[in-house]
C-alpha cells in the first residue's frame, strides 16, 4: 500500500475514534458548500423580473444589487482572506455558514429593495470570508483533486444556482421564499458537518496582521498569476455580463446561467488531465468565439443562435478559469493557500463586478440595453484577446537554452520558468 494511502486511512481511524468526520467525507462536505454558496448568490437572477412586477424598480437596479454583492466579496477577500491561514480553516467557516443560513430569512422575508440590497451586502461577505478557508481546506486534503474541485464546484454552483431558482419561479408558489428556504436549510446542516469536521491546517501566529488589506503573493506564485490575470478577468467579467444584464431580458434569465455554468464545469472535469497552460489557451479561444456568436445572436435577436454561442463561451469560462487556478495554486504551500486563492478571488471579483456596475451606469443614462450588452460583449472579446496574447509563450532560441541547461519544454507545454 503506498504512503499516501496509508496516511489517509489512519488519519480517516484517527477522525473517526475522535468523533470528527473522515477526510474524504470532509474534502467532499467543503466542496458542496462551495457549491451552496455560489448557488445562493446566483438564486437571485431568475427571480429579478419577480422583484421588479413587485416593486417596481428598474433593470439599473439589477445591476445595483449585483454590484453591491461583489463589492462586500471583495471587502471580505482583502480582510479575511488569509485568516483561516493562521487561525485554521474550521473557525472561519462555521460562523460564515451559520451567517449564511440566517440571511436566507432575510432574502425570503425580503419586502423591497433596501432589504434586497442588505441581503446582498451579508451575502457576499460570508461568502467571501468562507471560499478561499473552502478552497484552501480542500487542497489540504487533497492537493490534485481540490485543485480541481476548486474550479469545478463554483460552476456547479452558479449553474445549479440559476436553474434551480429557475424552474421554482416558472412552477412553484411563492418563488421569492421557496428557494431560500431550501438554501436556509441546507446551509444548516453544512455548519453541523462543518462543526464535526476535523481541522486541516494547524494554527499559525499572525492572524491580526492577516487583517490589514494587502497583497501578499509567495513568489512562485507572482508571475504565474500576473499571466493567468487576463485570462481571470475575462471569464470573470463574462460570468458579470450574464449576472447583471442578463435578467432584465426573458431570454437571458437562469437557464442562460445555467447553461453557462454547467458547460463550464463539464468542460473543467474532461479537461482536467490537460497541461494547465494548454487548458487555459483553448478557454480564451473558446471564450472568444462564444461571445463572438453571442454578439451575432444579440444584433439578430435569435435565442437559438444566443444559446448556442453562451454554450461555446461556457466551455471557455471552465477551461480558462481551471487553467488559471491550476497553474497559480499548486505553487502555494499550506500555510498560504488560502491568501493566493484571496487574491485570485478578489481578480475575479473584481472583474465580476466592476464592469458590470458600468454597464448598469450606461444603460441608466440612456444607451440602452441592447447596445450596452453589444458593447459590453466587445470587451469581454477584448478581454480574451489580451489574454490569448498573454497565455502564448514567446519563441525560444534552443541554441540559449542549451547553453542555459534548460529543458526545452515543461509539462503544461511552455517554458519550464526558473525557480519552480
């Protein structure tokens, strides 16, 4: 039996004549949550046109709620982030969990725009505190597969997230409050398991400091990420185009996200034996044509045509962003997991939501919907191109690497950089 093998069985004794779960069932457990929080942020969308028949407020709004959700992330990521590092991945988790199932009373209780919007602030920054602890935990556990899972189960997430909301608006009473309280009470029995899983990362001092706003990358990790930052941004700010402006459109509602997301996670599980560069160039690629198509679609008004170029551009969402984290996070050691992954988030976050605010902005004044989302598209495809460029090695003379000692080629099919 080989080492790895018999360490996981005693540490899964160990967890058991202990009362806490094993680790597999605790790897799995933290991916699901992972999922939950990200089908809890994308249950809003289909239930937009809901709110606005209710309470009359305008698609801007839509954007407005979007936006506040990604900016509390965002807070979260930049104070929090890196605290499960020092203070380990359970006492972080627990309470944003618990926050989470008792803001979904808040979301089903919701009677206007201010409460929404309070909702929305909580939401994201439980969220934020609790995904890169998940994320972190998971690699823990597992280094090969919960670097996987953590490209994998946000999609699950937003993909279920979406439809699900979906079907409960077009066939269930009371969508506003259903869906909620399904995530309430799912959420409820995650922070049990949570309570009862072992703790993965031993406590470290530091943990005041990890409070103050910085960015602190290992070196390893710092070119790498500055390459895969493009490719982040991109898929990031397409993930933004469907969240904010795509449900003020009955065409663009959940399934969209769905369709989106669940291609995007299907693509992460059949490309993730693929060398990470290589992944992430056939995202952009992907990405690029997909919203090419979906551009045509939106000047021709054709749902068939939208559909099939938001299938495309779901490939390129999942290769790219699993080609980004496969190639930034196995570079961290365990003890700063969790901050990489901060500040990866806080990218993706960043471009989820910053365009999508001025998109909103855009259409407030007076552009339009139509033209907005034409436009904002075309920077999406901008966005992909940059980092097509980005992802592409530049030539190597062979004659300078063999005078170097260096092998001509590494795994992931470019340059083996120096110092990895």
């Amino acid at each position: 039996m080989a080492l790895p093998d018999v360490i996981t069985r005693a540490s899964g004794q160990a967890a058991g004549r202990s009362g806490r779960l094993p680790a597999r069932v605790a790897f799995y457990l933290q991916a699901s949550v992972v999922v939950s929080l990200l089908a809890s942020s994308s249950a809003p969308t289909p239930l937009y046109p809901v709110y606005q028949a209710e309470w009359g407020f305008s698609p801007v709004t839509v954007t407005v709620v979007f936006g506040v959700y990604a900016l509390a992330i965002l807070a979260a990521l930049l104070t929090v982030g890196s605290l499960s590092d020092h203070v380990g991945r359970r006492p972080v988790l627990l309470p944003a969990i618990v926050v989470q199932a008792a803001n979904m009373v808040v979301f089903a209780t919701a009677g206007g725009v201010p409460a929404l919007l309070a909702a929305r602030v909580v939401q994201g920054l439980a969220t934020g505190a609790a995904v890169s602890a998940l994320g972190a935990g998971m690699v823990d556990l597992d280094k090969a597969k919960g670097t996987i899972a953590n490209s994998v189960a946000p999609l699950t997430g937003l993909a279920l997230g979406g439809i699900g909301s979906g079907l409960l608006v077009q066939y269930l009473p009371a969508p506003t409050r259903v869906v909620y309280v399904v995530l309430g009470a799912i959420f409820v029995l995650q922070a049990i398991g949570i309570a009862l899983m072992p703790e993965p990362s031993p406590p470290r001092p530091g943990a005041l400091a990890s409070l103050r706003p910085r960015f602190a990358l290992p070196p390893a990790a710092r070119r790498p990420l500055l390459a895969a930052a493009p490719a982040l941004v991109a898929v990031w700010a397409l993930g933004g185009f469907y969240g904010s402006l795509g449900p003020a459109s009955l065409v663009l509602g959940g399934f969209a996200v769905f369709v989106l997301a669940a291609i995007g996670a299907v693509a992460v599980l059949v490309l993730r034996a693929a060398p990470p560069r290589t992944v992430m160039v056939l995202g952009v690629i992907a990405l690029l044509a997909g919203v090419g198509v979906t551009v045509l679609a939106i000047t021709a008004a054709s749902a068939t045509v939208l559909f099939a170029g938001t299938a495309i551009a779901g490939t390129g969402f999942g290769a790219g962003f699993q080609g980004a984290i496969r190639t930034v996070l196995p570079l961290a050691a365990p003890h700063e997991r969790a901050g990489v992954l901060a500040i990866i988030y806080v990218v993706c976050y960043l471009a989820l939501g910053l365009p999508a605010v001025l998109a909103g902005l855009l259409v407030m004044h007076g552009a339009g919907l139509i033209p907005t989302a034409r436009d904002y598209s075309a920077g999406v495809m901008v966005l992909a191109a940059l980092a097509l460029l980005a992802s592409t090695p530049p030539p190597a003379d062979p004659d300078v690497l063999a005078r170097a000692g260096c092998p001509a080629r590494d795994t992931a099919g470019g340059l083996a950089p120096s110092g990895q």
